[in-house]
C-alpha cells in the first residue's frame, strides 16, 4: 500500500479523540473520517464505521493484513504528532511574527507606487 497523502483535517484537546484525518492512497482513493484516540496507554487509529442496528458500530474501510494496519497508523500518527507539533508553535509565537512571516506583501518598488492627481 502507497499512502501518498495525509491531511489532518481537525485537532481536539478534550476527550479522547485528538484528530481527525483524510488519507489518500496511491493517488486514487482517498478514505476519510480515521480518528487518533487516545487509549489507557497508547494513541491508536479508528476507522471510519457506521453504527447499525443493534448499536454495534462496523468499520466501513480497513486494512486487512497486521502489516498494513501498522503501516497505516504509523504513517498517521506521525502525521499527527508533525500537525500538533506545529500546532503548538503557532500558538507560541507572537502574533506579529506568524503574521509578518506568513501574510507581509513583498515591498513594492518606489517607482511603481501610484501618486494621486493634484487638482488644481
């Protein structure tokens, strides 16, 4: 399995869900709606499932092999620990600097600066 793409669409900080994430394999098909859980001693990967009747909750998509399951979470995990983590240095910085660092327009030359018209 070729995972391509890992986009961690929303971060929590309460209760035990921590993410949720989109994953795109091979460039062809894109699974949504895993989530990072935080277990009793371990963060692990949900998959996406549907509640039938009975209350019993059925996973939609899943890896089949252990090889592939290990692969999966391990390549999501990292992938939220890398969006916590920037996250985290985001909320650090001032917000002048992320705004300076990320949004300030490149200076514009003095010649191509309009001069409004002088009416007389």
């Amino acid at each position: 399995m070729q995972i391509t793409d890992i986009k961690v669409r929303k971060l929590m900080e309460e209760g035990r869900l921590r993410a949720v994430v989109s994953v795109t394999v091979g460039d062809e098909i894109a699974i949504h709606d895993l989530k990072v859980i935080e277990g009793p001693q371990r963060l692990f990967v949900a998959m996406p499932s549907r509640r039938e009747t009975g209350g019993v909750f059925r996973d939609i998509v899943h890896p089949i092999t252990p090889s592939a399951r290990k692969q999966l979470e391990d390549a999501v995990l990292d992938a939220y620990r890398r969006e916590k983590q920037r996250a985290e240095t985001i909320a650090r910085m001032p917000y002048g600097d992320y705004w300076d660092s990320h949004f300030t327009p490149p200076a514009v030359p003095a010649a191509a600066v309009i001069q409004p018209a002088v009416i007389s």
